[in-house]
C-alpha cells in the first residue's frame, strides 16, 4: 500500500551550486524515473519571495505582508506530491532531484485530520 507525500524544495546557503544543464539534467532524469514508476503526481516550482505574501489573522485582524520575509534564512522554491510504500523510498527517490544537491528537501507524509477518524491518506 502507498502513501502520499508531500515534498517541499528548500534553497539551501549549504548547497552545492549546479550549472543549468545539470540541473536540467537531474530534474528530467528525476522525472521521468517518477512517472515510469509511478511515484510521480503534482509538483511545480513557486515564484521568489519579491512576489509573496504572508497572512495571518491576529484580534480580527486580517495582516496581509508582503515578502520578502527577512526571518526567512531559506526559501521554499517547489513542491511535489508523490506515492511511495514508505518514507525510506521516498527519500531514496528525492535524493535524485537537483534542490537535494543544490538546497534541501522535506518529506512530509499526508495525514488525515483527526477529526476524519483516518490513519493517514493513500
């Protein structure tokens, strides 16, 4: 049985820099060995922070900041959703994308809300 995961792409100071070819070259590599396996579903990059924005609500008040956000020491460039039997080959999976080399990878299993009486969502 798989689960579903959500992959969150992290700029990472700590990373080794790619030219673009070998970016492009990983993320296609990458990419095609996901779909061929089907691990692959929904994922894309995100624009930088000059064009986001942060939200929150504090004593009815609706706080709309516009980034870039300086407590932020990384930036969350991409996500991805894919399925595998475990975590372990989730991770074995991502550790071919560029952002593993490049920046910094999270996986997070998807999870139903506790409310949903769910162990967690396939």
């Amino acid at each position: 049985m798989t689960s579903t995961y959500l992959v969150i792409h992290m700029t990472d100071r700590t990373g080794t820099a790619l030219d673009q070819a070998e970016d492009r070259r990983m993320l296609d590599t990458w990419a095609e060995q996901g779909t061929n396996a089907g691990m692959l579903e929904l994922g894309g990059p995100v624009a930088g922070p000059e064009r986001a924005k942060s939200v929150a609500v504090r004593d009815g008040e609706v706080l709309v900041t516009d980034g870039p956000f300086p407590e932020f020491k990384e930036w969350f460039a991409g996500y991805d959703l894919i399925e595998a039997e475990s975590i372990e080959e989730a991770a074995a999976y991502m550790s071919g994308h560029p952002l593993a080399v490049a920046g910094r990878i999270y996986l997070l299993p998807v999870v139903a809300l506790p409310w949903d009486g769910q162990q967690g969502v396939s």
